[in-house]
C-alpha cells in the first residue's frame, strides 16, 4: 500500500481537529520518498517521508511516556522523533501518515480470510492483537508526533502555532442496544425446557434453570404480573437524566426472530417509549440487524419500517453483533442515509480497533477518497468486559478508566455500550449497583456527555 494524494488528504482532514490550520504552514508541507530523503534540495520546509515497503516492522518509540509502535519506521535505531537539518527542514523520522492510514482506515481488515461464526474480523487476527496495543490510541499518538514537530519547526521560524482540542477533558458518549424487552418471554421458556432436557447447552446450574423456567411460567400465566425486568426504561432514564447524560438507544427490527428482536416498531410499548425518549432529548437509532451488515435490501427494508412507525429518520446505527465488513457496511449505510455509524469494536476486546479515540470518517477504497457518514468508534461493550473477557466488576472499572486516561490526554472520547437486558441480578449479582457506581465515577471526572446527534456539529469544529 503507498500513500496516494487521496490518502494523505484523509489523513490531514483528520488532523485538522488538532491545530488551527494556517497556509503559512500548510505551504511548507512535503511529502518525499523516503529513500530520497538523504538528497533532498528544499529549504524551510516541512518533510513527511513516505515510506515504499509492504512490509510492518515496527520501531519502538517513546511519546507522552507512553511507548508507541511506528509501523513503518525509516530506520529501526532512531528513536528520534523528528529533526531540523542545516537548511531548516523539519523531517520527521519515520512514515507516521502511512502507520496512521493503516489503523484508521482499518486496511487489516480488507480481505480477511478467517472471521468468526458470525463473519466478525477478530482481535486474535489484528495488529492491536500482535503489537498489544489494543488499549492505546496509537493514531493519536502518530498525530502528536506531526503536532509536536510542527510546533518546533514553527518556534524556529517564527510561525504562530495555534492548537486545538475536541473536548477541554473528554466526551463521553452512552448507549443501548435494545436487543430484547421480555426477560420472561414464551421463546425464553422454551429454550429453558430444551436445556433442562439436555437440547439445549445450559447457561446457568440445573436447579437455576429450573427456577427460571417456573418463575418464567407463572410470570406469563399471571394477569396480574409485575413489570418484566427488561423493560427497565424508565429506571435508566431517570437515572441518566440525574447525571445530566442524554444517552442513545438503539432499536432492533425483527427481521430474523432467531438472530434480531422479538418485537415489533409497531408495538405499542415500543412507540410510547420511543416519544418519551425524545421528548426527554435522548437520542433514538436503528440497531441494524444480522442480515443487514452485508445487505443492501435489509437495510433499507428496516429504515423504512423505522420511519412508517415513528415518524422520524434515524442519524445513527449500530450493527447487530457488532458484525462489521469494512468497506461494505459503511457503503451500504451511507446510501441508507445515516450520518454516523458507531459499531467498531472488537466483541473479544475492548479498546481502539481503529487506533483512535475520536469520531473519524471512513476510506472509501474503491474511489481513494474520506467517505460522508462518520464512525464513532465503540471503545467498550459490556458483554465484552464480562462476558467474552470475564472480567470482574473491579476489573471492568479498572479498564474503563484505563481508557478515559487516553481520551483524557487528547480531549478525546469514551464510549460505553451497555445492553438494557444487562440489568438481571440472576445472571450478575450486583450488576445494578454496580453500573450506577460506575456511572457515577465517570461523571464525576467531568466529561463532555454528547450523543449521535451532536456529531452533525463536529463538520463545523474543523473549518
């Protein structure tokens, strides 16, 4: 892969959220063969070389005290970041925009051959995996590398250099993929049955099973039965609306009743809870089915299922499973008209599948040039943490925090996936308490809380 000018362009529309764009600067940039570098004949000017290996053989380098691997370094003992040679050239010291493209675009992803049961590109395949960097922004850091050299070639010379930040400390940014609304549903009953005669694998104990399976039974025979545990709404939005977060839901269509939702948009419920979301200024998306990730068809079936019944045109999606084929799904929502996306992430891990800790906008490869709609990367699933992961809730937290230190140092986001059906103190004791406490703590550092619909706005922050 080599740097075309299409692909350097989506690299510096990206950096344009970090400093104030000034032509006196923008003028000096250059961009060199790094073989060549050695005989370059310019003056005062700013030198990105661009590395012409296939090959990722990456350099340790050490940025903010936090140790970064360079993909495509130029020599693999320069620890030096970046230097000013005798005619007053600021070059920088390996190919920093050709190992940003690579994380950002999500170029390890094209032409995966192995992929999970449900065709998900997998952390155990991925660089992050390889390199165990999955915890750390590395594009964030390959972009404070060309900041820190651009505000040293602009002290030499007398330049003004003005930087910026998305947030003065960090976005945090709360959603919910409502997947199912009856814990205590006829399907769920007769999955139990199916375990209890051995069909079915067994999730809980026997005698837990049993239990479920009764109290599902007397649950859905009684007239008079208490709210399903489930349908746990308004519980999560008074809650929100105390911590002065505006969170996202995201809605499920029924398309495939085995894989997608046992509900309907038509549902009443679903409609009476879909007014008071908005009317309480959270924000309302689609929660794209299984089928839909590779399906044009799907999906726009399911947008327009969505806007018959609410009246209202989704800004955002994320895809059931977090199934993800890169280029093609951002293809297929794009012309479905969504504005964001926001399901890149690892389901087996959670951090920076895409090296980066801001809303970015997709490669398009086909034409070489940045895509319209924008991903807001998912940084951390709960299924992720205690299910894949089988972190305990200390470790969780302790790995929640470990990922706003890096938004933090940015002004960079923090995004939290918590499913509404992740609320059962059957499954995880303490669960209640715990999210709430966890909530709590990150308010209490003070972050931006934004959603999807605020990400309309990010197009004027970099002009």
């Amino acid at each position: 892969m080599q740097l075309t000018q299409g692909k350097i362009n989506y690299l510096f529309f990206h950096l344009a959220f970090y400093w104030k764009e000034q032509k006196e600067i923008s003028d000096c940039f250059c961009f060199e063969n790094a073989e060549n570098i050695k005989n370059i004949k310019y003056q005062n000017k700013i030198v990105f070389p661009l590395s012409q290996t296939e090959d990722i053989n990456p350099v340790i380098v050490n940025v903010l005290d936090t140790d970064i691997p360079i993909l495509y370094p130029l020599n693999l003992d320069n620890k030096e970041l970046y230097y000013l040679d005798s005619s007053g050239n600021l070059i920088f010291s390996h190919d920093y925009l050709k190992s940003s493209f690579y994380f950002l675009s999500g170029l390890q992803e094209l032409n995966v051959q192995e992929r999970d049961n449900h065709g998900r590109f997998q952390y155990k395949n991925s660089i992050q995996k390889k390199l165990n960097c999955i915890n750390i922004p590395v594009v964030n850091y390959y972009f404070e590398i060309i900041l820190q050299g651009l505000d040293f070639f602009c002290k030499q010379h007398g330049i003004a250099f003005t930087r910026k930040r998305l947030f003065e400390t960090f976005g945090f940014f709360l959603s919910h993929d409502v997947d199912q609304i009856a814990f205590y549903h006829w399907r769920e009953t007769a999955i139990k049955i199916k375990q209890l005669l051995g069909i079915s694998p067994l999730i809980y104990s026997k005698s837990v099973t049993l239990k479920l399976f009764l109290k599902g039974l007397l649950f859905l025979i009684n007239p008079f039965r208490k709210k399903d545990p489930w349908w746990n709404f308004e519980e999560l939005i008074n809650f929100e609306e105390k911590l002065g977060i505006q969170s996202a839901f995201y809605f499920l269509y029924n398309e495939n009743r085995k894989k997608d939702s046992l509900y309907k948009f038509s549902n009443k419920k679903i409609k009476t809870l879909f007014k008071t979301l908005i009317n309480n200024s959270f924000e309302v998306g689609l929660h794209g089915t299984y089928n839909s990730a590779e399906n044009q068809e799907s999906m726009l079936m399911q947008v327009k299922e969505y806007v018959t019944e609410f009246g209202y045109k989704p800004d955002g999606i994320r895809q059931h499973f977090l199934r993800f084929f890169n280029p093609l799904t951002f293809v297929l929502q794009e012309k479905a008209g969504f504005k964001y996306d926001t399901s890149l992430s690892f389901a087996e891990h959670e951090g920076y599948r895409n090296g980066y800790c801001y809303p970015f906008k997709p490669f398009d490869f086909e034409n070489d040039c940045i895509m319209n709609i924008w991903e807001i990367p998912l940084i951390m699933m709960e299924v992720t943490a205690l299910n894949y992961r089988k972190l305990d809730f200390i470790e969780t937290k302790e790995s929640v925090f470990q990922l706003i230190r890096e938004a933090e140092k940015f002004g960079g986001i923090f995004s939290l996936l918590w499913h509404n059906s992740r609320m059962t103190e059957y499954e995880y004791p303490g669960i209640k308490l715990f999210y709430n406490s966890l909530l709590k703590s990150i308010v209490e550092k003070k972050p931006v809380c934004f959603n999807g619909k605020d990400l309309t706005l990010f197009n004027q922050l970099i002009n």
